[in-house]
C-alpha cells in the first residue's frame, strides 16, 4: 500500500469518526431544546423569554437541520458564544489550547527522555537489580492517581524543600519555574507505562534469534544493544508515545484544576461546572481530533520504523 | 493452596496481596474498625494524635467539619470497593459479551461493534466522564454508568484481540468440525482460555477505576457529599492543605496503597501466566 | 592424520536441581577435524542443542559446566572469557542455525550484516569489505547478488535466509562451523540445495563442521562420521558408513529402523464400488490470488490418499476446504453420497461427523482446559450417542489408540506430544466418520513416536476400512501409508497415481525432482 493511500484511508476513518462523534455530541447536548434554553439562559429565565430566544435561534428546526447548520458552524469556525465566558468559543479556546499544549509538549519530553531511557536500561538484562528497581519505579508511578501524585510532589518541593512554588497561575507573566511542577506531575505516569513498555518490547528483542546470531558474530554487548536491538525494540514504544496524547489531555484536567494553571483543562472543567454546554461541545470536540490525529501520527511511524510493514498492513 | 503457591513467593506480589486484601478487609469491617460515625461532627480541625475535649483520640486528625479522618477513610474503602468493583464487573459483562462475539463471528458485525468502541475510545477518558456528568448529573449510579460506558470499549477490544487469538487454535477448528454449536465453542473452548490474561486486566481495570472515582471526587464531580470518599476529601481539604496537610496526605496515601496494590497483584498473575506459557 | 580442530573431552553439563536428569550433557568425547562433517543426530530432548551452545560459549541460563574440556588449538573453550569469546566467535567458529529468517536482523540490510562480520574481527576498508560481502553472496549461489546486498531479511525466501546466515558464518573463513538443525524449517528442494553448499564448504575450503540434526536422511547425505546422542550421552560415534550400515547400539538400530522406507508397500488396486469423498473441480482463490485450481480426487472407503506437496502448494487449504473451515470458491465436495458444500446450519452439523481431522500441532489442537475424557465423550455424543454409549465408546478408543484408560481424567498438559496426537485421533473417530484428513499429523513428532503413530494410523484405518486423506511434505512418510499419491504444486495437482507407480516411475519433473531431494535415498 503507498503511503498516499494508505493517508487516505487513515483520513477517511478519522472523518467518520469525528462525524459520528460530533453527532452524537449533539444529540446528547441539543435534542433536548427546553433543557438548552435553561442552561443557556439560566434558570430564573420566564418561559416566554425561553420560547422566544428558541425560536429566535432556530431551535424549532427539525433536528437534522440543527445538526448540519451546527456542524456547518463548527467546520467553517463559527463555534458560537460561551455563556459563561460571554466571548466568542474561538477566541477562549486556542490561547488555553497552546498553554496546554506548553504543559504537555514539556510532559511529553520527560516521558520520551526518562521513559525510553529507563525502560532500555531495564530490559537490556531482564532480572537484573537494575531491572528490578526501575521495574518497581515504574509501578509506582503507573498507580498512583494524579492527584495524589501532585499532593505528594508538592508536598516534598514546596512545603518542605521549599523549592518550588505551589501554583502555575502564571498571573505575572510566563514562570518556568511554575512549570516544572505540573510538567514533572503530567508526566509520571505516562513516563512509567512507556518504561514497562520498553521494557518488555527490549526482553524480547533482547531474546531473539538474531540477537544470538549477533553475539555469535563477536559483537559486544554495547553494539548488539546499540547496533542490534535499539531500532527493532523501539518500535512499539514510539508507536506508543502518540497514543499516550489522550492520557495527557485526561490528566491536563486534574494538573490544570490542581495548581489552577490556564489551559484547556481547566477551561474544560470550568465550562463543565457552569453548565456552558457549547463550550463544552467545542472541548470535547477538540480532545477528540487531538486523539483522532495521534493515532493517524502513531500509524505513520510505526510504518516509517518498521522495514517489514508496508503501511497499513497492521490496521 | 498449590495454586497460590506460585503467587506467594515474590515479595513484591505478597505487597500486592497485603495491600489489596487489607483494604477489602477494612471495607468488610468499616463499622467494626472505624472508631467514630464518619459524618459525625466531633471537633474541628484536629491534628494527628491530638486528644479531643472529650478526651477521644484523633489519630489522623480530623477536617474542617470535625469528622474524624481515620473513620471516613475506613468508610471511604468500603465506598471505593463497592463501586469500583460494581462499575469494573458491568464494565466485563458488556465488553466480554460483545468482545467474543465480534473476536469470534468476525466480518461485519467485528466491523460494527469495533467502529462504535474506536468512536467511545476516541474520547480521552476524563473528557468522557465529564460530559456524562455534565449530562446525567453525579450520582452513585451515574459514576457506576459512567464508568461502565467508558471502560466495555477498552475490555472489548482486549477480549477481542485474545478471542481472535484462541479462535484460531486447531480445538476450536476441531470443535467446529465436530459439529459444536457457536454458544457452545464459545463458552467451553474460547471463554476458559481467555481468563489468564483477563484476570491481569481485571486487577488492573480495577485499579483505573479506583483512580477515576477517585479523580472525579477529586474534581468535586463524584460521589456527592457527605459520603466518605477519598477523591471528595481531598477536593474538600484542599483549600486548608498548607496549614493542615493532614486533610490530603492521608487519602492521597490511601488512594494510592489502594491500586498500587492491585497494580502488583496484576504484575505477579501476569508472570506467572508468563511462566505457565512457557512451561506448556 | 592431521590434527583435529577441536577435541572435546569427557563434557558434562549440569541441568538444574528438579530436572528429569541431572545433566543435559553427560560424559561427551568426540572430535572434528578439518575437512570433515561430524553429524550429531539425535530426538528432541536428547541434548544436541545444548551440547553446541554449550560449545559457543552459550549455554542457556540455568545450566552449568560440570566438567570437561573443549580444546581448540590447545586452548580450552569451556574456560575462556567472554572477552576473548568475542574474538572467537565469528572468527574462529562460525555458527549457522534453524530459523534462517529469524537469525537475522529485520532492521538491516544483508549487507549490514554480512560486512559487520569484517568490521568485528578485521581492519579492511569498507570498499574491501563491501567486495568481500559480494563475493561471499555470490559464492552462495544466491541470483541477483547486488538486489540480495541491498535487501532487508523479510525480502528474501527462507532458503536465501539461510544462505545468508551461511555466508555471515563463512566470512572470517573460520575453521570450525556448527550448524544447529540448518535445514529443519526448508523445503526438501532448498534443503537438498543447502545440503550440496555445505557439502562443498568442506571439499573447497576445509572446514571442519558439526552438523546437528534428527534427520537420518540428511545424514546419511552428508556425514563423514556420526554421533548418536541419547538422553544427553553419546550412545555411538563412527564413520557413517559403520554407523549407518551396521550399527552397534540399540537405540541406534531402532532409530534406523524407524527412518520409512521410500519404497511403496504393494497395495490392491482400488474396489469399484460407491466413493467415501468425491471433490470435483475444486478452486480457491485468496483475493485475486488462486491457490488451487482445479483439484479432482476420488476416494473408496478403506483407502489411504495421500496429497504431497511442499509450503505454500495449497494442501493445506484442500483439508480445510474439505471439513469446511473455510469455503472453498468453487467446486463439489461429495461424503458418503451427501454434497458439503450445498449445507448449512443444523443440516451442515450433523453432516460434519462424516469427515473429521487429526491436525498437525499436538499441542495447540486439544483444548488445555478440557479433560480428554470428557472431550472424547462430547464428540462421540456429538454424532449421536447416549451418555453411556459415549463413556463406553472413549474407554474403548483410549485402549485403541494405545492410551492407558486412567487418561480419561487428565488433561492434555498431562501428556507427550505422541500421545496427543493418540488423543486426537481418539477425537476424531468418536465421530466414526467416513473419511478422516490427517493434516501433516506426524511431522512435529521425533522419528520413533511418528513410526508408532504411523503404525497406528494404518491399523485403525485397514480396522475400520476408513477413508484416509493424507497430508504431508514427506515423502517417505506417504510411501509408507498410502495406496494412491496426489502430488501438488503451486496449487496444481502435477501427478496422480498408484503409489508405486508414482514413487517407481515418476512422470512430472517436478515429482522427480522431490524425489531426488528426499534426503538419504539410496542408503534407507
């Protein structure tokens, strides 16, 4: 399959999805026109003041006709008023995107870099001391929930070591130093499942025919490692770090809400807890095209690491 | 006993064990263990092993409300228990159920049933739960459907994927050649080898769901209040936490013994599901 | 007489505490010297494998040297560190191994690998090495050298594979060569291919080789001299045609015994009468690709069919095409008078018990939850028995199969890889089908148990006056149980026939040709 194909295909799939999942946002936030009104105009609204900005919206229409003129909205840009905000979705929604994207482009870079490493290391010599400390380092950090991660860390660096500062406001101006508490928290658990993964992709490489065949060769353990068994055992895990996106943005919420830092997730929450349901569709539909793009992304090179998959041929 | 065996001789899985089987046993106990009604309030703000005026001992303190923290943890435990355990085993039936039938039948009905969970799956979990509770309200019930509708998917595809593998054995071929009904195949031949890993999801699965009830009282999004509930106590305490840190750390401490546990329990099945395929 | 290579003496290797024997390796003497194969036969499980690792400085985990000495030019390799390993491994002994694909890297060309040998253990530019790499490919006899340089592993057949791995042992021209089972995963045409390569190794450039097999065939096509281990000792050693024409142990003689002749049992012409099977212009296609075309058999009850083929011919597909696995994309499968294909649902179950399988993998064929008993019995309550009956009917089958009855109540776990096949032929007569398939049901079994399944095959068969449809890529195991041969290539039956007349005077080439690679013709 070329790779044109093969993009096309992975884009079609993706276009369903984010139909069928836009339209089951919809329907779950929209079929009901009496409940919108509410959340719209709160609950002290008369019922004519309902009637009248229902019908003054279109939300007489029938269904399918809301859905396309909504969707119509959503792909061209328009994607309505916060209510809680009282400004255009857009303009809250991408400066708190690229804040997030802050956060975990600094996550991700700890998962690669520590993740990777410490489970390479690990799985160089299943069973080794080694092996078994980081093995339990990374079941510590794949078990404890963010949150209490957060306490704990924060717990250490801020009220004891007095090292750090407690909160990621950023109110006077961007602080690196208020990053590296949720960057290093946002993470962690990412970092210890991408371990175990290296881990046991690197066991098994380590254990293979051709591993033999290269100590058999006179190879020394640096090259068969380096040379032999780095490309092949690093297939998976990469492939993997794309699909951890979702877990970031899940955890986002809980960082953001935690050390009250200005990023999607908070403004996910926020609109969650004020009941402003169209900023709530346009955070969930966003999440979700992060995700669907991951996994087009993770796709992609597991194809370009593996010589022997022509692409597509996994899906 | 013999079973077990294998199973008790790594430390690391007798950790798990300990801990997991402790917390089930204090949620079995909670009235027995907890010295005092957990939504009782006795004294305010009370630090560790301080002495109330009544001369009752506090010995994790108490929150802002005067509840003693030692009691709602051991009430919080049982809260856990049950609802992780009933919103893991629904969460099994659904995506056991359509997991052999599209791991088995294949074609379009595999085509369909994975199309709809890849849909569910698409959603990061968290902004999933969310919109439920933004939808359906938090409740008890709610955190149980909520749990359920985001977990089957996941379930699914991993009983799928073992159901493909165990349908392609030569006894499954044999069975059909014999002329097995499909009920039949997959109750006997199929569902009895899947269990090795599933057991290993299971504790794990029921870790993620510990963690999420727990994160979504956290986000003041779960079970609502006054029930004991270890995400919900440290949402409550933690605007006070620089001065009283005894209102989070405890329930941080319980949440995470809670599925470390179950964590390693899951780690220790896993190797000796490992060590069983290689002596087969 | 010149000096040996390498002199082993006295080697034991110990196996873990709570082993079935203490040691894997026990009392080992033997020596290679230049020039010469010394072919190590010996069944799964008799120490072979450890006894080479053990001598590449390799032993698996757990095991240990208990005693002994491996000198190679008076240095003894039992105890030489894992420093001065890595010089000799690649340059002094060279090591070529069963699964030609998986012994090399995914991730790099054959090039990369075949000059990495140079860069290891030599200081030659990179333009001698790339010439070097070259001419060592193309002494291989692998076409198109300059494409198979710049080829990725998953690229090339197995037997290029393992010309490869041939060419990355051959490099450094080390004198000694241990090749562990090197043609155990080919084709009997690439085998005999790689059998004559190896065999010019020695006369052209004097290696001394170890040659590790359980096929008497292929030693007896290569051997100068030969090693029989059992249970990790050497039970003989001497030169082949000592070994192989008058062998002085037991175990030896009943190894020799148990080799199937190629020459065809004279078999009765078929009974006219009703057939068992019929299949008429049977066709599959995979998408666009079709696999078989055409295919026609006709079989009596009481006659063994058998259909020869080697990876890739399609006969595999024909016997799940005929228990309907999967639905061929034309044709007719008659049993006993009823038309298969046409069925479905309930009509097709019931019909089902008509033709049953004993399939190739003794391990993954019986489910490992399910007691045999019980498993027996379902099947014979399948095709209509009553509870009892069922109970009787398995009781008897387990004795038929030569099974002890205490085997109703244990689980596959509990036996040998023979005697699951025994069960999975109890299985399938449960049914007392009409016509039974044996895909490849003897070929994962070392030679003595395969000559017993063998054996009972044929008895139960000539018993019950079954129709048996025989699938195998061996030629010496279809001499031995069939009345009628089917020989199949590229999904095209390429000669049909009379055993003996397809065996004794072959018409297609291509019959010829697998003829001629069967290993060890003219000595069993």
């Amino acid at each position: 399959m070329t790779l044109g194909s093969f993009l096309l295909r992975k884009t079609a799939v993706a276009i369903l999805t984010m139909l069928t999942v836009s339209f089951l946002i919809f329907l779950a936030f929209e079929v009901n026109v009496a409940d919108v009104a509410v959340k719209v105009l709160g609950q002290y609204s008369t019922p004519d003041q309902r009637t009248a900005w229902l019908a003054e919206n279109g939300y007489y229409d029938p269904f399918v006709i809301r859905y396309l003129r909504w969707l119509g909205g959503f792909v061209t840009g328009d994607w309505g008023l916060s209510t809680f905000f009282r400004v255009p979705i857009t303009s809250i929604v991408f400066p708190r995107l690229g804040a997030s994207a802050l956060l975990a482009g600094g996550a991700l870079l700890v998962i690669v870099v520590f993740g990777l490493g410490l489970g390479i290391l690990a799985g160089m010599r299943a069973g080794s001391l080694l092996d078994r400390v980081i093995s339990v380092f990374s079941v510590i950090t794949t078990s404890i929930p963010d949150f209490a991660s957060a306490v704990f860390l924060s717990g250490i660096f801020v009220f004891w070591l007095g090292l750090l500062p407690g909160a990621s406001t950023m109110i006077s101006g961007f602080s690196l130093r208020e990053l590296i508490l949720p960057v290093l928290v946002l993470g962690l658990y990412s970092m210890g499942y991408l371990a175990r993964i290296t881990r046991a992709s690197m066991v098994e490489v380590m254990g293979t025919h051709y591993i033999r065949t290269a100590r058999l060769k006179g190879a020394n353990p640096a090259r068969i490692v380096l040379r032999h068994a780095m490309r092949n055992a690093l297939i998976t895990p990469v492939t993997v770090i794309m699909l951890q996106l979702p877990w970031l943005l899940s955890g986002v919420i809980v960082i953001e809400v935690f050390y009250a830092y200005k990023g999607f997730g908070s403004l996910l929450y926020d609109a969650a807890l004020n009941q402003d349901i169209y900023l709530v569709e346009a955070c969930a539909m966003v999440s979700v095209l992060v995700v669907v793009l991951s996994q087009i992304l993770s796709d992609l090179i597991y194809g370009w690491l593996n010589p022997r998959i022509s692409l597509g041929a996994k899906a | 006993m013999k079973i077990l065996l294998p199973y008790l001789k790594k430390p690391l899985v007798v950790i798990g064990v300990a801990l997991s089987g402790g917390w089930l046993l204090v949620a079995f106990l909670a009235p027995i263990l907890a010295p005092y009604d957990p939504l009782e309030t006795l004294q305010p703000l009370a630090r560790p092993m301080a002495t109330g005026a009544d001369g009752q001992l506090f010995v994790l303190g108490t929150d802002m409300l005067g509840r003693d923290i030692l009691s709602r943890l051991i009430w919080g435990a049982r809260t856990v228990v049950i609802y992780s355990t009933l919103a893991t085993l629904t969460a099994y039936a659904f995506g056991m159920l359509f997991g052999l039938i599209a791991g088995y039948m294949g074609g379009r009905i595999d085509a369909a049933l994975s199309f709809a969970a890849n849909v569910v799956l698409s959603f990061p979990v968290l902004v999933l739960y969310i919109v439920i509770i933004v939808l359906i309200g938090a409740s008890p019930l709610n955190i149980v459907i909520a749990v359920t509708f985001s977990s089957a998917p996941a379930i699914f595809r991993i009983v799928r994927g073992i159901t493909m593998d165990v349908a392609s054995r030569d006894y499954v071929a044999a069975a059909i050649t014999q002329g097995e009904s499909t009920w039949r195949i997959l109750l006997v031949d199929i569902l009895p080898n899947t269990t090795g890993p599933l057991a290993v999801d299971f504790c794990l699965r029921l870790g993620y769901t510990a963690i999420t009830i727990g994160t979504l009282g956290f986000l003041g999004l779960g079970l609502p209040p006054p029930t004991p509930d270890w995400g919900g106590m440290v949402n409550e305490g933690r605007a006070m936490a620089i001065a009283f840190p005894h209102l989070v750390i405890f329930p941080c401490i319980a949440i995470s013994s809670l599925t470390l546990g179950l964590s390693l329990l899951a780690d220790g099945l896993r190797e000796v599901n490992e060590a069983k395929e290689r002596q087969a | 007489m010149t000096q040996p290579i390498l002199h082993v003496r006295d080697l034991s290797v110990a196996l873990p505490k709570g082993a079935d024997r203490p040691f894997a390796v026990e009392g080992v003497t033997l020596e290679v010297n230049p020039a010469e194969i010394l072919c190590i036969v010996g069944e799964s499980g008799s120490g072979k494998s450890v006894l080479t690792a053990t001598l590449m400085g390799a032993a698996p985990r757990g095991l240990r040297v208990a005693r002994g000495q491996a000198l190679m030019s008076d240095e003894d390799l039992l105890r030489v560190s894992e420093r001065r390993w890595r010089d000799i491994r690649g340059k002094d002994i060279g090591m070529i191994f069963q699964e030609p694909m998986a012994s090399l890297n995914p991730a790099l060309t054959v090039a990369q690998q075949i000059e990495e040998v140079f860069e290891l253990h030599s200081d030659l530019p990179r333009a001698e090495r790339q010439r070097r790499a070259r001419a060592l490919v193309e002494e291989m006899h692998l076409p198109e050298p300059d494409r198979i340089l710049r080829s990725y592993p998953h690229q090339l057949s197995g037997g290029q594979c393992q010309r490869v791995v041939i060419a990355m042992a051959l490099a450094m021209s080390p004198r000694l060569l241990i090749a562990d089972e090197p043609t155990t995963a080919l084709d009997v045409t690439t085998q005999a291919q790689v059998l004559k390569l190896i065999r010019e190794l020695r006369d052209h450039h004097g290696h001394g080789i170890i040659f590790i097999t359980h096929d008497l065939g292929v030693v007896a096509d290569i051997a100068d001299r030969i090693a029989v281990m059992r249970q990790g000792q050497i039970v003989e050693i001497g030169s082949a045609e000592q070994v192989l024409k008058s062998p002085a142990h037991d175990y030896t003689k009943a190894l020799i015994a148990a080799v199937p002749s190629l020459e065809p049992h004279d078999r009765p012409p078929a009974p006219a009468g009703a057939s068992a099977l019929r299949v008429d212009a049977l066709n599959h296609s995979y998408g666009t690709k079709q696999v078989l075309h055409d295919i026609e058999i006709d079989l009596s009850p009481g006659r063994v069919l058998s259909i020869v083929g080697e990876s890739g011919s399609g006969k595999s597909t024909i016997a799940r095409n005929l228990i309907r696995l999967t639905d061929p994309s034309s044709g007719r499968v008659v049993v006993a008078g009823q038309e298969m294909l046409a069925l479905k649902g309930g009509a097709l179950r019931k019909m089902r018990r008509k033709i049953q399988m004993v399939f190739q993998d003794p391990f993954g064929s019986l489910n490992p939850r399910r007691k045999v008993g019980p498993m027996i019995a379902r099947a014979a309550m399948l095709s209509g028995a009553s509870r009892a009956e069922a109970i009787a009917r398995t009781k008897d089958l387990l004795e038929l199969v030569g099974l002890q009855r205490s085997a109703y109540d244990r689980r596959p776990a509990a036996f040998s890889g023979g005697q699951r096949q025994r069960i999975g032929i109890a299985r399938a007569l449960a049914m007392q089908p009409d016509v039974l398939i044996a895909d490849e049901s003897v070929s994962a079994l070392d030679v003595s148990v395969q000559a017993q399944v063998l054996d009972l095959l044929a008895d139960l068969q000539s018993r019950l006056s079954l129709a048996v449809v025989f699938i195998t890529h061996d030629l010496r195991v279809a001499a031995q149980i069939s009345d009628e041969i089917i020989v199949l290539s590229k999904g095209h039956v390429v000669e049909r026939g009379p055993a003996s007349a397809v065996l004794s005077a072959p018409q297609h080439p291509y019959t010829r040709d697998l003829l001629a690679a069967a290993p060890g013709r003219g000595v069993f």
